[in-house]
C-alpha cells in the first residue's frame, strides 16, 4: 500500500496514475506538494473554465505559512478583459466549501491564496515520511534517462570538485569547492543520477619540477612519510624564496652589464624548466619522484576528506591529461583558425573569431607558449573531451571559484568552436565568491586542517561548559570535531555561492542564530525527547495522527511536506542555502512549538502523536543535513 494513499483516497475521482501522467514532471507518490498541486489544478479548472496543464505550473510557493501553502496570482492564467482582482474574488467564491484537501482560499487583491486543510495533510503526510524514512524528498526519476521505462538506465553526472595543488596550501577557495562539490554530487545521487566525483589535481606543469628539486637538495624522508602536504608546502616555500633571490640576483647583475648567460643556463629556474621536461618526455626517475609526492599527498587529502563525508571516484589531475590528445588538439584548432601563431606561442583571438562584446570579454588567451609547452587551458580543453569520452556524462559540473570565470568561459567556448556544441553544452560552471579574512588564532592560515583543528577546539571548550551533557557524551572529541566541522560548513553555505563572506570563527562557533552548531543542537534536541520517550518504532507508526489538531503541530507537518519540493527546486538552483534556509525554518518552527506539544509526560496516546511528528521532523532534519555533507549528531 502506497503511504500516500491515505492522502489520496480522501479525494473523490483522484487516481495518481491520472494525476502523474497528466501535469509534467508531477510525482504525487513521493511530492505531496505535487498531490497538491495536482488537485487544486483539476478544482480550479472546473472552476475558471482554464486548461488545468496552465494553472499546475502558475501554482507557486508562498513568502511564509501565514500567506498560506501554494498561491495563485490570476494574472498568471492570462484571462483577458477582466479584471485580475474581480477574478480572484469570484474563483474565491466559487472554490467549494468541503474540498478535501483545501479550505476556502483567501484573496489579496489579485492574488489566491490556499491553506492545506490539517487534518488530511497530518494523515497523509507523516506515514509517508516513517514510509520513505531516509529516502523521503529523493525523487529517483529525475535521474531516469527515460522517467516512464527505468530500464533504459540512469543520466550520468560528473562533479568536478575541491581541485587542490599539491604542495601548495589548501586554501579558502578550495574548501568552498569541496563543500559545494560534495553538496552538489550528494543532491544528484539522490535525485537518481549516476555520480562521478572528480579531483582535479594541480600536480603538473614547471613548479613540481621545482619542487623536485628542493627535495634534492633538502629533502627529509621521514617528514615527508609523517606529514607530506606541510613538509612539501615547507620544501615549496624554501626554494620558491631561493629562486627569487636568484632571480633578483641575476636581474641586478644584468643591469650593472655583467655578463649572465652561464648564471641563466644554470639558475634554479632553467633547472626546474628542465626536470618538468623530463617529466613530460616520461622520464622514469623524474617520474617516480614527483609520483610519490602525488600519492602521498592524496592519502593526506583522503584523510581530510573523510571528515568532510566525501570519497572521490577519480583522482585526476592536470598531470593526467596526455600530451598526444593536447598535440591532436592544438593541431586542429590550427587547421580550423580556432587559433594562430603570435611571436612563436599559439593562442586564440576571440575578439577576431567572434564578433561584439563576447569576442571582446573572452580576450585573447595563450594554448601553447613559445617553448611549446601547452597550459592550464589547454589541458582543461583536453580533459573536457577526455572525460566525456571515458563517462559518455550526460551532464558536467564544474565547481571552481568565479575568479576563474573568464578561463571556464574560455575552454568551454573553444570545445564548442572545436565542434562539440553538444558536449559544451552538457557542461556547467557551479561558481562561488570569496571567503574574506580566514586565519586561525594564530594568523594566517595555511592548511584546512589547521582551521578545522581551531573550530573543533573551540567547540569542545563550549561543550565542557555544561558538565552534566558533557559527561553523557560518549566520545566528545569525536563530536567536538563533528560540530567544529557543521560550523564552518554552515556558515559556508548560508548565502548564495557567489557573494563573498567573512571567515569569522566566534560567530560560525555561536549556539544563537543560524550556525551550525544551531542546527546540531535542534537536531540533538528532538533526539533526546526521542530518547527520553522510550518509544519504539511500531508505536510510532501506529500512531493515532488525528490527536495532531494544534496549529504548531499542523504547521510542522505544513513545513515537512515541502521538503521533496524544496529538494526540486534546489536542483534548478544549486544552491546550498535553499536547503539550508528550509532547515533553519523548520528548527524555528520546532522551537516555538515545544512548549505547546509536551510529549513527555502526556497522555499516553497523545506522547505517541507528538513524538511521531517529532520523529519525522528528525527524519527531514537528518535527511537535509546528510545532504549538505553534514553528520547529525545524537548527543551534544
Ligand atoms: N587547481 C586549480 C586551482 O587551485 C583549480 C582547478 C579547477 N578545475 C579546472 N578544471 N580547471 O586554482
């Protein structure tokens, strides 16, 4: 028996075979909004006399739960000659009395607005939820090739994400990518799609050869086993600083008219010019080096990401894309003027390949420099092809901040001038601005791990302030760690991607407004009730719902059942904090509403309501923070 059955059978001539194949993209079975949806549409078409499929997608959202649950402006309908306030007030009118599932809308000035009635929505709604549990509010057919025929298989998505240099710090940028990233690949799986995540590595080009060097010459083995990101960051700093002394040096040297050309043959710079090249030519030894530093420094990252909840299905990097396929590449472009000689280097004049401002904006980048070395573009263009060639996606993500904007504008539009419009096209920048003022304690900050270390500190100091909880929590560091990590992700993804924000730790770490050890908190909450009731499941599901007639429990459930629909309409935004800003939402509601629904301590049958709704409360709580790549916690 489908959960929503109990939804479905209080409305007359209401089939959901009938609803989901008339209105697009509807799947009352798993989205009780769409049920909503799908109803109200048949009502109002009897109503105004319009083609249901115009009003199911004029339904929209509303601003809070005192405007209602969906609204309706009549403009939307496109009646002509009459005035959209008259409209209102006669569809209102007409709107039977004893519909099933909605009170009599309510007007403001051209705009309806429809109430869910409480008691089917609480009967309806909260079995579903014990039904679907983990899996409520993911909808697998939006990830079906073919949503009516699962055996044509699932849509394939690659997420490109955190993206870190080796031997170079692990900076703000890079964290933002990763949180994104996993958000974004967690939010496809559940919306059916076959995941691919992706690292791309900064592990090539003349600077590894340097760093090779460095080793060389100062190179401790043991530090490099112990800790290999901070000792190859340490070697990386030494000889950058080497290197431009030297070339200061030799500069100086120049200008009092000495002779430098043997100085230059064997700076420090021609020197990593020249082991980066042996690299390239797959030199065995140059090769084994710069592969240990690559290996060791993915166990590290793995380490780091293991906090964070996320695996990666491929550690790619700059350093895979081959050679040959870039050749191949830039040949091509040459024979399709795509881009041409300039004093010996290649590049491409997109002012010249494409008329007007957009010419002008891509400007004019290099794909080949002058020793004929290829770049940062050039192997993005590779891999693109590469990737689609290997995954066969049928979509593409790339999370990369938006100073890189101008360069993914770049590659995207030279894979389409290549003749792949197709492929670009399946491509997408998810970008994102810049985290401001980020150092730990003790000043700037080098390493994600560093900062992560800070924030959890920070938060068992907080935890030991309350003795009697701290000491009933089984593993503190543990769950330190846990809310020092839902700090920082929070605060990252409470405002939309592109706007920049300030690091600061003492209000990430703040138990008051909307942070995540907040979110922690409501979440531990509702489990400590759960605990304390002593309920088990079979209680709960056997529930008696109709004791739930208080306004604060109806509008819990109001905010539960939105859950699936926040989830559709968080895969058209991408953006964390429409997940986000549902959840505190929902924390708020829960506040306000215990000092109205005791459960502890109330009569038996009324405890097995209230916890009920509670519990599916936990459950859409757990379920959104899992999804943002948080780890709810049960004690705090
Ligand atoms: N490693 C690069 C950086 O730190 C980010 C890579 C982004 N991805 C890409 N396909 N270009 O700036």
């Amino acid at each position: 028996q489908a959960p929503v059955d109990s939804l479905v059978k209080q409305v007359e001539g209401l089939s959901l075979d009938a609803l989901a194949d008339k209105y697009p993209n509807c799947y009352p079975q798993i989205n009780p909004f769409d049920l909503y949806r799908a109803h109200l549409s048949n009502v109002l078409a009897d109503i105004t006399g319009v083609d249901p499929k115009i009003i199911y997608p004029a339904l929209a959202w509303t601003q809070g739960l005192d405007k209602g649950d969906l609204t309706l402006p009549t403009p939307a309908l496109r009646i002509k000659g009459q005035k959209p306030d008259e409209l209102a007030k006669t569809w209102a009118e007409k709107f039977p009395d004893n519909d099933p599932l909605f009170e009599k809308p309510v007007v403001t000035n051209y705009f309806l607005s429809f109430f869910f009635r409480g008691p089917a929505l609480v009967k309806g709604v909260l079995p579903m939820i014990q039904h679907f549990g983990a899996e409520y509010g993911n909808n697998k057919f939006n990830g079906l090739k073919d949503p009516k025929d699962p055996s044509k298989g699932k849509k394939r998505i690659v997420v490109e994400f955190s993206s870190p240099n080796i031997a170079k710090p692990f900076h703000a940028g890079h964290l933002r990518s990763t949180i994104i990233g996993g958000f974004l690949a967690n939010l496809y799986e559940g919306a059916g799609w076959d995941v691919v995540r992706i690292n791309y590595l900064g592990d090539w080009g003349k600077q590894y050869g340097l760093l090779a060097l460095a080793y060389e010459r100062y190179g401790d083995e043991q530090a490099l086993q112990q800790d290999p990101i901070n000792h190859l960051f340490q070697l990386y700093v030494r000889i950058n600083n080497e290197l431009s002394a030297e070339k200061e040096d030799i500069a100086k040297r120049k200008e009092a008219g000495e002779d430098v050309t043997a100085l230059e043959a064997n700076s420090l710079d021609e020197q990593a010019r020249r082991y980066f090249k042996k690299m390239t030519e797959r030199d065995p030894d140059a090769l084994a080096m710069w592969k240990r530093f690559r290996d060791l420094s993915i166990v590290r990252y793995k380490q780091t990401y293991a906090r964070l909840n996320i695996k990666f299905d491929e550690y790619s990097g700059e350093s895979q894309v081959s050679e040959e396929a870039m050749d191949k590449i830039v040949k091509e472009m040459l024979e399709k003027g795509i881009c041409k000689e300039d004093q010996g280097a290649l590049l491409v004049d997109f002012p010249s390949l494409i008329p007007g401002k957009e010419g002008k904006r891509l400007e004019r980048p290099l794909v080949r420099k002058r020793d004929g070395t290829a770049l940062y573009l050039t192997r993005d263009i590779a891999e693109l092809l590469a990737r689609h060639e290997k995954y066969q996606f049928d979509k593409m993500i790339y999370v990369i901040a938006s100073a890189q904007d101008l360069h993914v504008k770049q590659f995207f539009k030279i894979v389409e001038l290549l003749g792949h419009k197709d492929i670009a096209e399946k491509c997408q920048h998810v970008n994102f601005g810049l985290v401001l003022g980020m150092s730990t304690r003790k000043g700037t900050v080098k390493f994600l791990d560093d900062i992560l270390r800070d924030v959890a500190d920070k938060m068992h100091e907080v935890m030991k302030k309350n003795q009697e909880k701290y000491q009933q929590v089984e593993n503190p560091e543990a769950t330190a760690d846990t809310l020092g990590i839902s700090s920082v992700m929070v605060q990252d993804m409470t405002g939309k991607r592109i706007n920049n924000y300030t690091f600061n730790i003492d209000t990430m770490t703040a138990f008051e407004g909307d942070t995540g050890p907040y979110l922690q908190y409501a979440h531990a909450r509702v489990c400590s009730i759960r605990r304390k009731a002593g309920l088990t499941d079979e209680e709960l599901r056997s529930a008696d719902f109709s004791l739930l007639t208080e306004q604060h429990a109806v509008n819990i459930v109001r905010l539960l059942a939105q859950w699936p629909d926040i989830v559709q309409t968080t895969l058209r935004t991408l953006e964390p904090t429409t997940v986000l800003g549902y959840l505190f939402k929902m924390t708020h509601e829960l506040s306000r509403s215990y000092d109205h629904l005791q459960v502890v301590g109330s009569e038996r049958e009324v405890m097995k309501a209230r916890m009920a709704l509670y519990d599916a409360a936990r459950t859409v709580l757990g379920n959104g923070m899992r999804m943002l790549g948080l780890t709810p916690v049960e004690r705090m």
